[in-house]
C-alpha cells in the first residue's frame, strides 16, 4: 500500500506495504482488509459468508449469470491469524460494483457488515482505475501552506466558539485571532446555521474580521465556516462563501453523507476543504477513514483526536493516520494531518516533535480559556509553532 | 417517551415511558440517554465533560456570556447506576442549537462523543417543538396498506439481486415476483448506478415490468428502486422516478448522508420511502437510529437485521425496534418494521407471530434460491403472509 502509480509507501514493516494481488488479464480488485473476531475453526466459511454479503446478497448456489459469479462476487484473497481469536481477512472487491459513488465505495466495504459486530474495516488498498475516479485534495500540503504564506513550518488553528454567541462576538475572536498570527481560524463544528448565529450574518461578520486583521498585520490568516445541512441549505452556503471571499471551509463528512461531501468538492467548493471526525465514530479504523478515505475524497486536511486529549486514540493510531494522510498515494496530493482535541500551548514541542512539522496543530479552548490574556495565549501558541521551523523559514 | 402531544407510549414498564422534565418558563429540551462505561466514582465528572463535549466543547469557566451558560450548555439531567460499570446518563441539550437540521441533529446527539468508546447513545426524547420540525412518515403503515390494497394484513416484500444483472434480467424477476403478488419488489441496496444496470434503464424496465403483471393480474405490487449517490445524481434519479410513475423508493439515510434524506423526504419524493440500514453500525442502540430517528426523518419502514438471521440482533432489540417504529409519537405517522436478512419462507409464521400483522416481511436470497421453482415459492411466501391476517381482510 499505496497502490496506484506513486511511489507508494514502502517503509520497511509498515502493515501496509504489502502490494495488492493482481489478476492477469483483468482489471485489479478493490481490496477490502477487515479484522473478523473468531477463531480458525470456521473462519473460512465466515470469511466466504462475508464476501457474499458484502458483493451479492444472496446464496451463490442461487447464482445463474456467468458474469456474475466470475466478476461481481466478491472474493476471500486471503486468511491470516492475528491471535487466536481474531483474523485478517482480505477481501477482493470487483470496481465496477463503485464507480464512481463515494457512498456506493462505503456500500460495498462497510454497508452491510457494518451491522455486524464481529467485523472491522482496517484497511483499502484501491486499484489505479478506482484511486484515478477521485480527486483527492485540490490543495494539500503545499497548497495550504503557500496559501497560508507559510514556507515549510508546521501551521496553526483554532476555533471560534462557544456556539450561541452572536455573529458580532465570534467576528470579534476572529479577528483577534487573525491578528494574533493564527493560520486557519475555523468555526467550531457545533455551529451550524442557528438563529442565534445564522450563516450568512455571521460568515460575512468573521471573513471582514479577518480580511481587517490581515490588513493591518500583513498576514494570511484564514477563516473556514462550517458547512452544514442538506443539498438545499448547502447550495446557499456555497454561495455565501464564494462571495464574501472566504479561504477555506470545514465539512463533517460523516454528517453531511460521504457522497455529498464528494460532491462539494468535485464541483461546488474551491477553497480548501477541512474535515471535522464527528460522527465517525465506528468499526473503521480511524487511519483509514480519516486518513485515508476523507483523503481520497478531497480533504485537505483531516482533524483527527490526538492522544492525550479528551479522547482515546492511542499514540500508534494517531501516528499511523498522520502517516497514511501524507504518505505517497497515487497522483493523490497529502492531506494535512490535524490532531486536536483538549490540546494546550505547552504541548507544542511534544506535538512537533511527535508529528514534525507536516502537520496542523488546532488549539481551541485551550486558548479561549486564557480569558484576558487570550490574546497574549494566542501569541505564545503562534510563536511555539513558528519557533519550531528551521530559522530561514520562519515567516517575520 | 415519546413526547409530544400524543397519546404517548405509556406501556408499564417500558424503560421509556419517563416523562421528560420540563423547565418552567422555558423551551423544554432534547433529552439524549447515554450508556457510559465507568464506575460510579468519576460518573459525574464524566457526564459533566459529555455535556461540554456535546454542547460547547470547552470549558465552562472560560464562557463569558450568560446566555450561553444558561441556555446552550448541555445540562446533566440525571445519572442511573445500570450497573457496577455502566451507568444511564441523560443530558439536556438545548433545541436553538438543533433547529431544524437533521445532521445538526445528529452532531448534537453523538457528534464528537461517536469518538469516545466508553460512550453509547440509547434514546431519544424530543420536546414537541422540536419533533414538529420534522415531517415523520407521509404515507406510514396505513398509506402503504391502502396503496397496495392490503386491508389490515402484514405486507410482503422482496429483493431484486444479484447486482450485475441487467436491467432486462432485473426487470424480468421483478415481473415474476408481482405476478406472484409480492406487495413490495426493491432492488437490492448494492445496486445503485452501475455501468452492467444504469439507473435509468433498470428503473425504466422494472416499472414496466411490474406494471404489466399488475395489468394482468389486478395486482397493486409496487417497485422501489434504490436511490443512491450525491445530490446531482439524486436529482437526476428522482426526475426518472417520477417520470415513470414508480410507487415507492429504496434509500440508505446512512450513505447519503442524514441531511440528504431528510431533504428528499421534504421536498423532492412524494411516494414511500424505504429506509435500509447499510452503513448504519455504530454506537447508536438500533432501536433509536433505525426505529426512532428514521421514522422522525420520514422513512415509511424501515429494514432492519431480524433475529435468527445472518445479523446478530437479538429478539429484545427487534422486539424494540419495532415498537417504536410503530408507538403513537406526537403527530408523527407510525414507519412499518421490516425485519429481514436471510428469512425463509418457513419462518414466517413465527415471524407474524413476533411481530403481529403491522410489519412488512422481506424475503430475498430465500425466494431466489428456489431457483426454477421461484415463482411457487414466491407464491408460497404470499399465501402465507395473506393467509394470517383475518378472514374478512383477506384480498381475492
């Protein structure tokens, strides 16, 4: 893994390097890798019970299509024993079953055996024909930093919140923020399009807050609005955010459905595109679905729990989704990896030299509870961050 | 439960049959029941951070305004020992901050706390302004029994698969099976939009299908192709739909994203809609995601894992799931359980005998496999079905 025409990402023992089965003379298969509990008596029948739920739905016996049987059901291309209770199973997934479907790719992986509790999605490996039907990020690393005028160095958030506050009050931490250095100042997820802050008054309050900001200071700081609601409500989002000039959005993909996310950004959004995890919270592992999948369809940078914070992602997961983001991926561009989740200042140099500096680092009440000193607490983050980039860098 | 102004489902001894605390002088909130892992000693410091977490998302002595620490923080309602290690806990969030937007819905719900495994959301309680937001049902149980003439009888439903048919061979069971008298044909949910059965191909040719044997037969039976993809190609599919005058539509609110869902019910399908499950395990009790919030998003029935299947689903939580499904919910029309995945025709005395006669049957695997002898089989499923309701209700 990865498969597709790039480099790949060979690092020696990686649990994902190896290459995909290729089949002679026929197009390669998606290849689904799930963790079944179980143990090996049995888990072959388990394993070919899996590829028929998981590709036709019914008894293959049932079967009268030729082409059917040889190409649309699924495939068991291999067992192995991860311990005595639990196997790696890989399936061999035909893409004409995809196309071009962000939701049709989660059906065929993931629809069905989602409902069935011995069964994890750990990985994807996706033949060059499947990896070349999505965009992947328009922007990615170097795009976000060239437009954040940021060099080479690691690149700072925050997020404006709590929700409830006025346009006029989030305008004004915005455009502190903005002042103070910040790289991206996104809305938290939580605000929506509630009267108390409708989209439209408080997209247009915070992007002038910034572009104000950025005027005095000579900075690039970006404002990213999260986008919510259905197809309806999202067109007039589009809208607002294209004409007030906004730099970037952030989406929660998992809210808004995988195929809509899709959609914003093959053809509605231009701006880099932020993914928040809420909702995501399933039998997936979370360095394929936030790492790789959120990649696939167009994130530019992924926000993600990192360890130590109020959530429970190990050290080694969090490292393997910063990995599979930015790692070699066909003509894919690196998405950015975001770890956030009750981070605080003093962390930084631990973050950095955790993640290096291929990475966003998000600090959210981690700032806003520095009240007064908020400002000051904002300024110290910044320049933690920037300290961090080798000298020539270091934007002045 | 439920709130609302309707009779309630007040049935002794229900785990949800609690009325919801009401705040004088005030909106009466959502009341979301949460399962948390963990012992009493640190319980409420756990449910006071799940309130953060799932309101504000930092912490409360860093809010200034006084209206955010009133009314959009997330209160703690009450915490229940369910056990040494599992305690209920039931937050107070705040309707403002919902409105009416399905995935904002969602997000306040289980948003960031899907990503905190010692955490499962159990049910829901709506405060009637909040359950009016949404459309419920259009057509319910007795809009789809007057829609295929069925009287008070359990209806009957079936699958066309394998995926990789075309369309002409789809087309061909589904007449089968209408002039076998199945209530319901639906293509399989892992057809969706592929090159081997474009959308509107299938959709053209099932329909007629289905209408010529109904035209021979005196039939009613009902064809619901399965809508899948982004909001262009959804756009695209509902135009065919109601061009060919189908009766019903297949949908998985899971893949296409809750927002998308709620908008098609909303404004874009006026036929029932079938809700499946795909993608749908999570941390969410099924009974609450596939019974309760479907049903308040519009889905007419809903498909869920029957017990005794190829799912794990045990009778309780069938049993649960379709009684809220079908329980009086303030004005919202009850959404018919259909319990399936790899039912056999002998089970369906057993099966009506479970779940009464307000339920849909699903066979689909089980009728193909009779492979020459489809169309007995089919039958057979039929006169089962019709045979349980009461002689007078019974259809010649």
């Amino acid at each position: 893994m990865p498969t597709g025409s790039g480099p790949g990402g060979a690092r020696a023992g990686s649990r994902l390097d190896q290459e995909p089965r290729r089949y002679p003379g026929r197009v390669t298969r998606i290849l689904a890798h799930y963790d079944i509990a179980g143990p090996a008596d049995g888990m072959a029948e388990r394993a070919a019970a899996l590829a028929l739920e998981q590709s036709i739905e019914m008894p293959l016996g049932a079967v009268t299509s030729g082409y059917v049987r040889d190409e649309v059901v699924a495939r068991v291309e291999r067992i192995e024993p991860l311990g005595p209770d639990r196997h790696r199973v890989v399936l061999g997934l035909a893409p004409a079953t995809v196309g071009r479907d962000a939701g049709q790719l989660l059906n065929m992986l993931f629809g069905n055996c989602s409902l069935q509790a011995d069964v994890e999605l750990v990985d994807v490996e996706l033949p060059p024909e499947v990896l070349a039907a999505w965009p992947g990020p328009r922007h990615g690393l170097d795009g976000l930093r060239a437009r954040l005028g940021a060099g080479r160095r690691a690149l700072t958030m925050t997020a404006l919140k709590p929700q409830g506050l006025a346009p006029a009050e989030l305008a004004a931490l915005a455009g502190t923020f903005a002042a103070a250095g910040l790289d991206v100042i996104k809305d938290d997820h939580g605000i929506a399009d509630q009267t108390y802050a409708p989209f439209a008054a408080r997209v247009t309050a915070c992007q002038q807050a910034v572009a104000a900001a950025n005027e005095r200071t000579g900075g690039q700081a970006v404002y990213a609005p999260t986008l919510s609601g259905g197809p309806r409500q999202l067109a007039e989002q589009v809208r607002v955010v294209r004409e007030e000039g906004v730099g970037a959005v952030l989406a929660c993909p998992m809210l808004l459905g995988l195929p809509v996310f899709d959609e914003l950004v093959r053809h509605e959004i231009d701006v880099p595109v932020l993914a928040h995890p809420a909702f995501g919270g399933s039998r997936i592992a979370p360095p394929l679905l936030f790492g790789r999948l959120f990649r696939l369809l167009g994130a530019d940078a992924t926000i993600f729990p990192n360890h130590g914070g109020r959530f429970s992602y190990s050290p080694a997961t969090c490292a393997e989704l910063a990995r599979v983001a930015l790692e070699p991926w066909g003509d894919l561009r690196p998405c950015v990896p975001v770890p956030a989740g009750g981070m605080t200042v003093d962390r930084v140099p631990e973050m950095l030299g955790f993640y290096g500096t291929d990475v966003i680092l998000l600090i959210g009440g981690g700032l806003l509870s520095a009240g007064a000193e908020l400002p000051a607490r904002a300024r110290e983050f910044v320049d933690a961050v920037r300290g961090s980039a080798p000298a020539e860098e270091v934007r002045v």
